[in-house]
C-alpha cells in the first residue's frame, strides 16, 4: 500500500560497481552502494555490446540479493566491452564493464 511505498525502491543517485572488472569467469558481482529494497517488482539487469544490441536480459527479486546489496549475475558473454544497466522502478543506471575469455 502507500505507507510502505516510500520504503520500496533504489534511490535515483545510488551506484553499482561490477567486479571482478574484466570479467573471467561465467558470472560476476553488482554490488550496490545502498541496500537493494524491491519489494514485489524485480530488478531487470541488461548488458549491450558496443553496437547497442542487447546481449544479456536477466529478472531478479528480492529473495536472488546477497547480503543486502549484491547479485549474481551468470552470463555466457563472449570478450568484448558490454554496457551493464540495472532497472528498478524509477531507477536505472549503467555502467561499462569488460568480459575476457
């Protein structure tokens, strides 16, 4: 209801970081600056390549964030820069990151 709605979210300012930044192995980190609250709408993670086609669209709720903060995300990405965007809500934000194989 609206008296929880102000508890739900990902303020608009946080940031993630990706790690291990380049990516080796066939999954990596997000850790975000600010605790992951999603309440009922899962969190929608994209990676595009460098020609803006999306190459990785992954859904996680509440119960796939690790310790507060953090996801998991499993790929099979070749090598290559790819941009990582995280949508929640009125949150989005994005950042690059580099996979080598």
């Amino acid at each position: 209801g609206a008296a929880t709605e102000g508890l739900t979210g990902i303020a608009n300012d946080s940031k993630f970081n990706v790690f291990p930044n380049p990516v080796f192995e066939s999954s990596f980190s997000m850790q975000f600056d600010t605790e992951l609250v999603l309440g009922d709408q899962n969190i929608i993670i994209e990676a595009t390549d460098l020609t803006g086609k999306i190459v990785l669209t992954s859904e996680y709720s509440q119960q796939d964030v690790v310790g507060g903060n953090r996801l998991v995300i499993k790929h099979g990405l070749a090598a290559g820069t790819y941009t990582l965007s995280a949508k929640h809500r009125d949150f989005t934000s994005a950042q690059n990151f580099v996979v080598t194989r």
